[in-house]
C-alpha cells in the first residue's frame, strides 16, 4: 500500500517551472502546441480533470491538443503552461489559481474557486518513436498506445491502459483497471480498486516487477522461459500458475512464494479480493 501511495503522490507532482514562465490558452476551447522533443529525452503531461490519450506522432515532433468542455464555470478556469528544461518538455493543465511547484500542482490556501468550476480537458497527444513519456491525470482515463520508450501513465480515478509498448512500462491508478501489453519488461502495474492485466511478450533486463490491486484480479502473462523468483498472494480468491514452482518458504491456498527456471528477477503478484494468475504467453 505504501508503494501505491507513492505512486499517487507521483502522478501528482509537477516540475517546477521556468520564472516567468507564461499561461497561455486561457481564453480558448481548443488550445494547441506543436514541439521537437529528441529520442531518449522526457515529454511530461500533467492534467487533473479529464481523459488523455497519447499515441505515436508521424513526425519528430510531439503535438498536444486540449479541448475544454465546460459544465460548470468558464473556459477561462484552464490555461496551460509549457516548460522545456535540457531537452525535455513538460505541459501542464492549470485549474483556476492553480501553480506549478516542485512538489505538485497547488491551489492558494483558502481557494474555493476549483469548487465552483467543472472544466474538464480532453488530451489528445502524439510523441515521436524513442521519446520517453511520463503523463498523469485525476479524473479520468489514460490511454497509451504504440510507444517505443519508457512509459510512466498513471490516473487516480480512471482507468489506465497501455498498449503494445516498447520500453519499461509503470502503469498506476486508483480507482479503475490497468490494461498493459508490452513488446518487453519490465513492468509494474498498480491498482486499489480494479483489475490488473498485464502482457509481455519478452523481458530483456532484470529489474523487479510488482502487480498490486486489493479489490480485484491479478493476470500476468510472460513468455514461457521464465527465470524468476515469484511471489503470489491472496486474501480471498485462489492462485494459478502455468510454472513448477520450486517452492521457498511459505506455501498454501492464499499464498505462494518460489522460483522459476534459474530464478532471478523479483516478480510479485497480490490482491487482497480476488484470484491471482501468472500464464505463460500462448
């Protein structure tokens, strides 16, 4: 639970911005900003209201369309804020009096105005092949598709899904599914209320893989020659696996911890309602 609220306070935090940095959008439905990002370096999207989607862009040049839908309030509750900072890019959506600070997006205390406004922003995003991606939202759904770098893609109340990914992939919300299909790992998928469904069709580095949810089912599915340490745990539902384990300490209905091939690379899977699976990719 501590690593999902790590997550959480993750996904809600925002770079600090150049001074004098300017907001820019605020009078408009639809805003939007074209921009060359190199391979290898970061785009970062930070919005709090609304769905994102993100997927490839057929140029070297990433392209970010927000559209505004207004239920309550006015469009000019929105602006956006741009910030490149050695080669990486940051874009944030900024409610009201809302500020960019170091250590997350802030409204000045004793503000009510975000509480008499409902301006939700629809991202719709295209990043070049190699751009490594970090995007989060609040309210509403993350979908990811087709990148070829890292993927950091988080929501707090939606769902958040990541397909076909080159690169390592974290994939977290709170209250919705993660759906991850990835080329290679690693990947950790984290979630508290909701599924977690994850595919890799190959795992080219070591490093350690957690799939978390309490109200909810855990799937992994990894190819067939598996070398790993596992660990499967459940409150309240069954465990499956398509692997011998090799079993190392503990080990029973709930709860099941062993290795796999040579052993290796940490991979955990829990739940506390719902059954836990590990299968070999078909």
């Amino acid at each position: 639970m501590r690593r999902i609220l790590g997550a959480i306070a993750l996904m809600l935090a925002v770079a600090l911005p150049v001074p004098g940095a300017a907001q820019v959008g605020r009078d408009a439905e639809v805003w939007t900003w074209d921009g060359r990002v190199e391979a290898g370096r970061w785009f970062r999207l930070s919005s709090v209201n609304g769905p994102v989607t993100i997927e490839p862009s057929s140029d070297n040049m990433v392209h970010v369309r927000a559209e505004k839908t207004v239920r309550r309030g006015n469009i000019t509750d929105v602006a956006f804020q741009v910030v490149q900072s050695g080669g990486d890019v940051r874009v944030c959506a900024l409610w009201r009096r809302s500020v960019c600070e170091e250590d997350g997006m802030h409204s000045p205390r004793g503000n009510n105005d975000n509480d008499r406004s409902d301006v939700k922003v629809r991202f719709i995003v295209r990043v070049p092949r190699g751009v490594r991606l970090q995007a989060s939202t609040v309210n509403g759904s993350m979908s990811v598709r087709d990148m070829t770098a890292d993927v950091l893609a988080s929501s707090v109340n939606g769902g958040v899904q990541v397909r076909n990914a080159g690169g390592q992939v974290r994939a977290t919300t709170v209250n919705g599914a993660v759906d991850v299909t990835t080329r290679t790992g690693p990947v950790t998928a984290t979630t508290v209320n909701g599924d977690v469904d994850v595919r890799m069709e190959s795992l080219q580095s070591s490093g350690e893989m957690e799939f978390e949810t309490v109200n909810g089912n855990v799937r992994v599915e990894t190819p067939s020659a598996l070398d790993a340490n596992v660990s499967l745990e459940t409150m309240h539902g069954t465990l499956l696996t398509d692997y011998p384990l090799q079993i190392q300490g503990r080990f029973g209905p709930k709860s099941a911890s062993g290795t796999v091939g040579k052993g290796g690379r940490i991979i955990k899977l829990t739940t506390l309602n719902g059954n836990v699976e590990l299968r070999k990719s078909r």
